[in-house]
C-alpha cells in the first residue's frame, strides 16, 4: 500500500473532472484519478451541442434557456441552480473557445448555433438556436480542448486508478437548534492500480467525484462500457444519500437494436422521425414544437408507435430517422459522425434511406446531492466539508425529472468549474483529516471476496440478465408490477452474486477482477432506481408510471432522497424497502411557478 | 446562416423493406488471439477460440464473447465501443483497426481472424500496451493553443474558411492506430510518429494560434516530420479517415517555406 497527499483529488477526467482540475491544479497541489486515459472517458461521444444564450445569430437571453431548463425537466428542476447554469453558460462557451476549442462559425467569424430540442424562443413559443457546435462532435472536441489545457498547466494524471472507496470520519456535532447529529469529514480516497494490482491511498483536504453516469444498468445505451455508476455507488456506500435516481433519460434516436447515439442534433438541423405508416407522428405528440420537444416526450412517442403497431422492420420494433429530405453536402456538412455510424453499424445510407431508431439509455438525472457550489450534502441540509462532486455523477439539481439536449455539456463546463475552484479554495484553509486506521480494509475485503470467490455464477451472465430486466421493466413505460418484478430479480441477482467466481487470478490488468467489482455497483444502484421508481406514484419526466399517468405536485413535487440503510425493515412499505430509506427533499422555486407541460 | 430548410411532408410513402431487416443470420468464426502474460510466462503465444457470431458484431464483441464466456483472463481495452473513445486499437488481420469499428462480416471468416496488440509499444498484458511513449511525443509538440494577444471579452473571430483549414485533424482520438502503423516508428521509436504531428497540425493551421513556428522547430528535429517515408500506413489505419499523410506533408511544405 502506497499513501500520496494532495490538497485535492479529483475522481474521473472527463469533462466535469478536467475542467475541475484546470482550476484546481492552477491554484492548489491536485491530483486526478481516472479508471481509463483521459481521453477514453464518454464526454467525447457527446455530440451535439452546448447551449448558451449567445444570440449570436438570433434573438436569445439566459432567462429564456432558464425557463426551458425548468419546463423540460418537469418542474422538478433547482431553479436557483438552473439561473446558475444559464447564466454561466455564455462564459463557458467563451471559456472553451479561448481554450482552443474549434467551434463551428456564422459567416461574421462568430460561434454559430443550431436548435436543439426544448430550447425555445421566449418561452415556448418556437425553437431558437442556442447550441454552439462543433460539427457533430462537440463533446469530442471539449474533451480533447480539456485534456490540451491539462497537458498546457501540467495537471497531474494517475491514469488507469479506478478509485473504490471513499474515506470518511464522523465527528458528532450539534445544530444550531441544540440538536446532535453525525458531521462526516472527507479524508481520501483508496484506488486499485489496474497496472499492478496495488492499492493507493489518497489523503486529501478536497475530493472531488467526477466519475460520470451508470448507463450500463440498461443493456440498450448509449453509455460506454466503463460507465458503471462507481462514484455513485461508492457515495452510496459511504452513507451519502442519492437524488433522483428514478429519472433516467432514455435518448429518442438510438441506432435500432445497438443503441449507439444518434444526435439530436439531427432533428435539429431539420431531420424527422416517420412510423411504419411514413407518418410524421411527432405532430400528434408535440404540435407546436414537433420532432423538436424535449426528450422524454420524444422518446415516450416512439415506444407508443411501436406499442400501437406503428413501428417498422420485421418486427415492427423501431421507427425511422429520416434526413432523406436534407442536402447530403449538408449532412456531410453538420453531420458527419452520426451519418457514419448508420453506415459503418447498420449498413443504411442516411442520403437516401431513413435510419432505424430506438430510444436509448442514456442520461441519470440524479446523483450524488449538492448545493449551488457543488458541495456535497449527507442530508437535506448538512453539507460534508472538502467532499464536492459534478457532473453526471452529480445531481445539483439541474436537470430535474427530463435534461434538456445540450444541458449537459453545460452541466460539466459550469459546475466542473466551480468544483475546481471550491475545492481549491477549501483546501488552502483546511487541514488533513486523519487517514482511518487500516484505510484500505474495505477495499481490501471488495477485491478478495471478489477474487477468492469459488460459486459457479458469471459475472457477465448475472449482469446481462440484469440489464435484461431493466430494458424490459424499468424503461419508457412503468408500473408497480414491473417495478416489483425488476426488485424480486435484483435480489435473486444479489444472492447468485455472492457465488460469483472470476477466473483471473493475477495482479496485472486484471480486468475480469474489475467488471466483478463493477457488477456491484450496478445492482446496488439499478436496486436504488427502481425503489425510488416505485415509490413515485406519478408521471413526470423521464418517469413514467403507467398505473399514475398523471403529475401530481401536491403528492410529488419534492425531490427523492435514497439512503443505505440496512436497518430499513423490509416491509414492502414505500418509505423503506430492504436496505434502502427514501426520504424527499423540497424543490428550490424563484421565479416560475408550476405550470402543463406542453410542446 | 444556413438556409432555412422547407417543411417536411407529414406523410410520405415508404419503399418496401425500408430499415432493412429479417433475421440477423449468423456465422462462425476462428479467432486468434496473441497472449503475453509475464505473471505467467515470458513468451508470448497464441489462442484459438471458435465462435458463433452475428452478422452486425463487431470484433470488440466476439472478443467481449471470449472473455465473458470462455476465458475471463483475456485482457484489452474497451470504453465507448462506437469509435470515438480510442481505447481498443488493435492489429486486426495485420492491419491497425479499433476493434469496436470493425464488423466481422467484413472480414474474411473462412480463414482465422488474428487479434494482436499494436506494434511498437511494450505490450503490457495480451492486447494492452503502454501508451506512455504515445502520449509523451504528443505532449512534446505542445498540443495546446497558445496565443501572445490580449483575451478578447467575446469569442476571438475565425472565418469558416480558417477554421475548415485544420478541420481534418480535430477529428483525432489518440488511439495511435496511425503511429503503431508506421514502419519508421518500429524501428525508431524516438520519432515522434504520425499522431504528434497531426495534432501539430491541428494547432500550427489554426488562425488563432500564434506558436506555429515553435512547433515546427520542434518538428523540423531530426525525429521529427523528416523521418516519415510517406508509405500512407497511417492515412489507412486512422479510424476517423484524417488523412495524416496529407497532414504530414502540409507540415513539411510550412517547414520549408516557413510559412503558415
């Protein structure tokens, strides 16, 4: 066991990691750990666009991009956060282009903008174009512009650390009303070097989570292999409560069958989605704003059509993308990634034939809890001080119940920033939190008991029938029964997990040793997802019940909060389900009150 | 300002077929794959697998069948699996490809498919290398812009012309398929290799840049841009169609005419 010390360690070197560090690294000793090499990590399949009320070529201003942000996420959105994002959007888009990054441009030489789904103009009445672009590979050229400004102030990368835990003390301590409490306090973080098999201790004054989503709960996503929901889990672990993990974005336009994204930006660009009947069916669902409305809506129209015997191909199981109507130099143009990916994956020529699409997995909402200056909270209120955590890993609460396309290019960019600079800032005044005596016996414990095991189940069986599940009974449509079913398999999957066995023994790369522990993850979280699921009993968002079509603010306008609990009875009751408590935690309101969500 | 786009109809017909479809058929296919496990011996050897595949599966999936299925040990680098993240380049059939992109179909499966590491970096375990060298040539060309002038309070200007100018070489993903391709760079493993120069390029024809000539110093050294004997190995093996020899030889040309 080897013990570093940094003022601050940040978890995960994707976009809300790097720009974290190259704040943090200019003003303090920092540290970034990344379970792959930077440049693997998903922000770079990210493609579209990046949202900011530049009206540079219309009309735009960051209160219009609030109010989308606050409508597209169902009202659930921290409107004092999404004010934050907006507002802050415009001198993050101009942050990256002084970076370097190659953004697309008006024929002025300024950044263009093209429209993005939900991102209106004053407040609903048509698409604006908000979404500064760098062909179709946005994310892509952020990510590689984040790593150049890294490599530019000599952040300090341990490449290929998969961080495991998270280490805390409790102090008691007593609120200001005379009531105690348990204060946790960061002290580091314990990684796994996939190079040697060794565990790291990082002692640090500031940890910051960065460590991205948990798509691969789902076994149709966009997500990348690697995203397994560590950070959260690890969080989770810890005793830190998750927000929202009920809302899971599925993404309209996932190639049919492969789940590989296809940007919105297609639509964008003026791109439309036909059923089996070659019918427009969006102007059903969305009359004003059409192919243009914000995801969750666009997604739930599709599942319809295809439940309603309107979708396509043999089994009638997809609908069409069809940009047939676009001039094939403007594809080439706007488009090039995504047309190639219908072409190299499914073999269809998107100049001349529509594509088969099928929504995807996509985007967690929730996350791990913070405030405004992305500092992690332990309960509604209590904040842990030196912990910060932004990004998808994050829930802030931005996003609400649906993210808007773009939104999250935006998230990383804003929040990353801030974490960086908080988390340098705390550190300049802050001690060292003293290590726990023996830091690395949790982890220890993780890897051995993954590793020794003998049973006979694979990791790789038990995680595909658990992304099985999660397609067939924790997506577009749910309800309690299909709910209940995702909870009776998980916890036959929890069982059949303690049986595992991995067949590489050895220290080096060893990556069979690593999807074991992943696993963990995964079901541990998928478990929190559906507990929350089944207790929100309406529809909003990205959730929805059939058994509760409808909204209801009176019951459900409060974020959820999950908390490890394994004292919580397992009595079926919606408060506490074997292991997990569910506690709210009211909605932050400034200026818009609830409204119908309509497009 | 693009034009605006006329309407689509709300209802077209659609040719029979359309999307494509009917059963997935399936084939079987040999792989082999080279192991190096220093754990366990010093010699590398081969591994033979017979598998049952589906004609949309890329090699990244009958290796993924492999390890979930048959050998666990099996090691390599995988993320996103769609081309873009750069982790899995591998030599397919004795050519640099990421496995994620690479369809079985389009392989010639009556004969057994190889799977190596790429070359000319120190194989690690099975397929992983050590990307280290890789990424020290790259940040050696200061890959990053650099500009002398006062911070604009708006975005600085770039005409849609400057900026197609080194559009190509953006699309770059670090995978060193193109480096791990070139003949020069198996024997000398100083030279910089084709990626550090394309993402040269990348910043030494961008109009906001002003360290142009600071890189080209750097690449006029004899590793440098010099050692590249425009065999067009890169320019095949790049996964995102850059042309890197093209790139290479728009350097060169600035060297020589000092020039940008």
């Amino acid at each position: 066991m080897q013990v570093h010390k940094y003022d601050v360690v940040i978890v995960g070197a994707g976009g809300a990691g790097m720009r974290a560090a190259i704040e943090s690294g200019q003003r303090a000793r920092t540290a970034v750990l990344t379970k792959l090499y930077p440049t693997r990590s998903h922000t770079g399949a990210a493609q579209g666009g990046m949202c900011a009320a530049l009206a540079n070529v219309e009309e735009d201003n960051w209160e219009w991009h609030t109010f989308d942000t606050v409508k597209g996420g169902d009202y659930l959105v921290d409107q004092d956060a999404a004010e934050v994002m907006a507002k802050e959007a415009i001198d993050a888009v101009l942050d990256l282009e002084k970076m370097g990054l190659p953004f697309n441009r008006t024929p002025e030489g300024r950044i263009d903008q093209r429209r993005f789904g939900g991102h209106t103009r004053d407040h609903g009445k048509a698409p604006v174009r908000r979404a500064c672009y760098a062909a179709d590979r946005t994310g892509h050229m952020i990510l590689q512009t984040l790593y150049q400004n890294c490599v530019k102030h000599n952040v300090e990368f341990y490449n290929e650390y998969y961080v495991l835990d998270l280490l805390t003390v409790e102090e008691d301590a007593v609120r200001e009303d005379g009531t105690s409490y348990k204060q946790k306090r960061v002290a580091g973080v314990v990684s796994y070097d996939l190079a040697t098999g060794e565990l790291h201790v990082f002692q640090a004054k500031s940890v910051v989570f960065a460590s991205g989503g948990a798509g691969k709960v789902f076994k149709t996503t966009s997500n990348a292999h690697t995203l397994t929901g560590d950070g959260m889990g690890i969080a989770f672990r810890r005793g830190i409560p998750l927000e929202d993990m009920e809302f899971f974005q599925f993404h309209p336009t996932g190639l049919a069958g492969l789940g590989i994204l296809l940007s919105e930006a297609a639509r964008g660009e003026g791109a439309i989605l036909r059923n089996s009947e070659g019918e427009r069916f969006m102007e059903r669902y969305a009359p004003t704003i059409k192919d243009l409305a914000p995801r969750d809506i666009v997604a739930r129209s599709m599942a319809n059509e295809v439940r309603e015997g309107r979708g396509c191909g043999p089994n009638k199981d997809y609908v069409l993308l069809d940009l047939t109507h676009l001039e094939p130099a403007h594809i080439d143009a706007k488009l090039p990634d995504i047309t190639e990916f219908a072409r190299t994956y499914l073999g269809v020529e998107p100049y001349t034939e529509p594509v088969p699409v099928f929504p995807t997995a996509h985007y967690a909402m929730g996350g791990i809890p913070t405030n405004i200056e992305t500092e992690v909270l332990q309960d509604n209120e209590t904040v842990i001080p030196g912990l910060f955590a932004a990004g998808e890993v994050a829930c802030v609460s931005v996003h609400g119940s649906n993210r808007l396309g773009t939104n999250s290019l935006l998230d990383i960019n804003v929040f990353g920033k801030r974490a960086g600079v908080a988390a340098a800032e705390y550190a300049k005044t802050a001690q060292f939190v003293e290590l726990p005596e023996n830091p690395t016996a949790y982890t220890t414990d993780l890897l051995d008991i993954a590793r020794n095991g003998t049973g006979e189940e694979k990791v790789a069986q038990i995680r595909k029938e658990l992304q099985d599940t999660m397609d067939a009974n924790m997506q577009v449509f749910r309800t309690a029964d299909t709910l209940n079913q995702v909870l009776r398999d998980i916890a036959s999957f929890e069982e059949r997990y303690k049986r595992i066995s991995v067949q590489d023994k050895g220290k080096r790369f060893n990556l069979d040793l690593l999807e074991a522990v992943e696993l963990g993850f995964l079901l541990e979280l998928a478990k929190v997802m559906t507990v929350a699921a089944l207790h929100r009993e309406e529809s909003r968002g990205g959730h929805f019940r059939e058994d509760f079509p409808d909204r209801d603010d009176e019951k459900f306008m409060k974020h959820s909060m999950a908390y490890k609990d394994d004292h919580a009875p397992a009595d079926g009751t919606a408060e506490s389900i074997a292991g997990i408590r569910l506690a709210t935690k009211p909605v932050v309101f400034t200026r818009y009150e609830p409204m119908v969500r309509k497009y | 300002m693009t034009a605006e786009i006329a309407e689509p109809a709300s209802k077209i017909e659609l040719p029979a077929g359309v999307g494509g479809g009917g059963e997935i058929p399936t084939f079987d296919v040999h792989l082999r794959v080279r192991r190096y496990n220093p754990e366990v011996s010093g010699e590398a050897t081969w591994d033979d697998f017979h598998l049952t595949m589906y004609g949309t599966d890329r090699v990244l999936d009958a290796l993924h069948k492999v390890k979930w299925e048959m050998d666990g040990s099996l090691s390599f680098r995988r993320s996103c699996a769609h081309g873009v993240c750069g982790s899995d380049a591998m030599r397919i059939n004795g050519r640099n490809r990421l496995a994620c992109k690479t369809l079985l179909k389009d392989l010639d499966t009556s004969k057994p498919i190889t799977v190596e590491p790429i070359k000319g970096l120190p194989v690690e375990k099975d397929l992983i290398v050590d990307m280290e060298p890789f990424f020290q040539s790259y940040r050696e060309v200061m890959p990053f812009l650099i500009n002398k002038g006062h911070e604009p309070t708006r975005e600085r200007l770039q005409s849609a012309e400057d900026r197609e100018r080194f559009d190509d070489t953006t699309k770059c993903i670090l995978c060193a398929a193109c480096t791990s391709s070139c003949p020069v760079f198996w024997t000398d493993g100083q030279y910089f290799g084709p990626a550090a120069i394309v993402n040269a390029h990348r910043f030494i024809f961008d109009s906001r840049d002003d360290a142009g000539d600071m890189r080209l110093e750097i690449l006029n050294d004899k590793e440098g841009v010099w050692r590249c004997r425009t065999t067009f190995n890169c320019s095949e093996a790049c996964p995102r169609g850059i042309q890197v020899t093209q790139a290479i030889a728009e350097v060169k040309q600035a060297i020589l005419s000092r020039r940008i």
